[in-house]
C-alpha cells in the first residue's frame, strides 16, 4: 500500500468516527461506498490488469446494452422501467469513454480509430440516458483532444473546426436524427431549462437555508453518514408533495463539506492541487479540472462511483497503468 493511500485511510477514519458518534439514521447507505472504494483501489493497486484494453471493452458492452434495451430485447435489471420521463432509457451508469479521453489528454494523445469508434458508441448512449453532466464532460474533453492550441490562431485550423462544428449541429438539428436523441436537444442549447437541473439548483439553495452548523460543525462537519432532508412541493397535486431524505444533495462540494465542514474541504482541495500538478500536460490538467468540477456541481457520483478513482490511479500510478497485461 502506497502512503497516500494509508494518509486517506487516516483522515477518513476520523471524519468516520465523528460520523459514528453523531449516531446518523442508515449510516451504511453512506460509508459502504467509501469501504468498497477502498477496496476497489487497493485491487487496482494490486491486480494485473490492462485498465485502458478494459475500458474499451466495457465502453462497446455498454453501447450494446443500450441499444438491446431500447428495443427491449433483454431485460432491464437496472431499472424497473426501461424508459423514463422524456424518453429517458435506464441501464448501466458507466462512464468509460469520458475516462479514455481523460487517459488520452494526460498522456499527450490525439484522437485514433479506435477512440474515434468508442467516442461515437460513448457519445450515443449518452444521449439515450439524457445525463447532461455527462455530456458535458464528454463534450469538453472532446474538444480538447481535437484543438490544437499551437495552431489554433492559424486561419485553416480554425476555419476546418467551425466547419466541423456547423456540419455537427446542422445534422443535430436535421431530420436525421433520432427522434429519441433529437428530443433532448433542447437541453443543450438552453441547459437552464433542465427539469433536473432547475431540481437541483432548489434542493441546494433549500439544504444551505435551513444549515444550522456551529463552530465545530463548521470545521468538522457532520461526519460520514450523514444525510440531507428536502421538502418538494407538487404544485398538481399537494398530496404528492414531501419530505425527501437524500444520501445528499447533487452536489458534490456540498457532500465533502456536509461530512467534513471547512477542513475535510480544504484537504480536498490541496489534494486535487496536488494531483493537477502531476499532470505534466496542460491539456490534461484542463481536463482533470473538467472532470471535478462539472461532475461535482452536478452530482455527488464522484464519491459514489468508484470508477471515479481511476482518475487518480491514472495520474498517481501512469507507470503501472503502462505495464498492465491484458485481461
């Protein structure tokens, strides 16, 4: 075990047991995912795997499972409904094409065949399940692979990317897209008008108003454990309106702060400081801040996801990614 690992084990200990002594209502639905996290990260450590062969392999399993459930030719075991609200499709919450571009932007690489076809399997079950935080860091990481900064004033290079993006969002906005894909189109141009999103924006600014956090809290938080209470209400049907108890709020600063106040915050700072200068490239230090950034605004999957560790195994141990054999 690396010391950075047994460093985290240390200081999650205590913000554990402080947790513990606060005495939350169903701690587990919390700390199991920081157990399997653990654990997770210790067999990437210790196992001899090739993570990139993999993700490509999960990314093209993925895109297949999506489609199969589309046309509801296999049974949906992630979600009772196959299709939910805007034509919404349900299946596996796995991000692997995000993961290679960011594997791709840290090492200095450009786009190949290989990821061209992951990017365009990636891209289309995106679409299906409508996870606008996930297009986002799609898109983002996308387009930083494709710029060439050095040549980015140079007129050809700039004229060759607007008509690339032209050509992209005419066929967007053609008949020729997917009825399914073409529906949430919408969102993309005018992400403000995002059911989801105007949701969370309440549920935070709701949570932060009815705070009521001492000195000590404010420093120390509440421990792991700890969950947020929302009160939604259904201008159709009053009857439908309530209380909802949240593991937490989609936002994932708020988690880190909710669990730790202002120190576990300031060490997940200085952490992530620590891991953007381990990235040599510029590139991959615009696409690591990308990745933390807009998938903790909009969610808290980076601490629930273990796949998310990955992120840090490829900065801390790029070696050993390096020499992994193949499943």
């Amino acid at each position: 075990m690396p010391s950075y690992y047994i460093l985290a084990l240390v200081v999650y200990s205590f913000y554990l047991f402080l947790g513990l002594i606060n005495g939350h209502d169903s701690p587990l639905i919390d700390i199991k995912f920081q157990f399997f996290s653990f654990l997770f990260f210790f067999l990437l450590l210790n196992q001899n795997i090739n993570i990139l062969k993999l993700l490509f392999l999960i990314n093209g399993i993925v895109f297949i499972i999506y489609f199969l459930l589309l046309f509801n030719l296999i049974p949906n075991i992630w979600n009772e409904n196959t299709l939910g609200h805007g034509g919404r499709v349900y299946g596996p919450s796995i991000i692997s094409i995000n993961l290679l571009f960011f594997y791709y932007l840290k090492k200095g690489k450009v786009f190949d065949r290989k990821l061209v076809i992951a990017a365009m399997m990636g891209l289309l079950y995106i679409a299906l399940t409508t996870n606008f935080m996930n297009l986002a860091v799609f898109v983002a990481l996308a387009f930083l692979l494709m710029v060439n900064f050095k040549k980015l004033l140079k007129p050809i290079y700039l004229v060759s990317i607007i008509i690339i993006i032209i050509g992209g969002l005419t066929y967007l906005n053609s008949p020729y897209v997917p009825k399914l894909v073409a529906a949430k189109m919408k969102y993309i141009y005018k992400p403000w008008e995002y059911g989801s999103l105007k949701t969370r924006v309440k549920d935070f600014n709701q949570v932060v108003e009815n705070e009521d956090f001492g000195v000590f809290k404010s420093f120390f938080g509440e421990g792991y454990g700890t969950s947020s209470q929302v009160y939604r209400y259904n201008p159709i049907s009053i009857s439908l309106s309530r209380t909802f108890s949240f593991q937490e709020i989609d936002n994932g600063f708020y988690y880190i702060y909710h669990r730790g106040g202002w120190t576990l915050f300031v060490l997940f700072v200085l952490s992530h400081l620590y891991l953007f200068f381990k990235i040599k490239l510029l590139k991959g230090r615009l696409g690591f801040v990308v990745f933390v950034f807009f998938t903790c605004i909009l969610s808290i999957h980076y601490f629930n996801y273990y796949y998310y560790l990955l992120i840090p195994f490829f900065i801390l141990d790029d070696k050993r990614v390096n020499t992994k054999t193949v499943v």
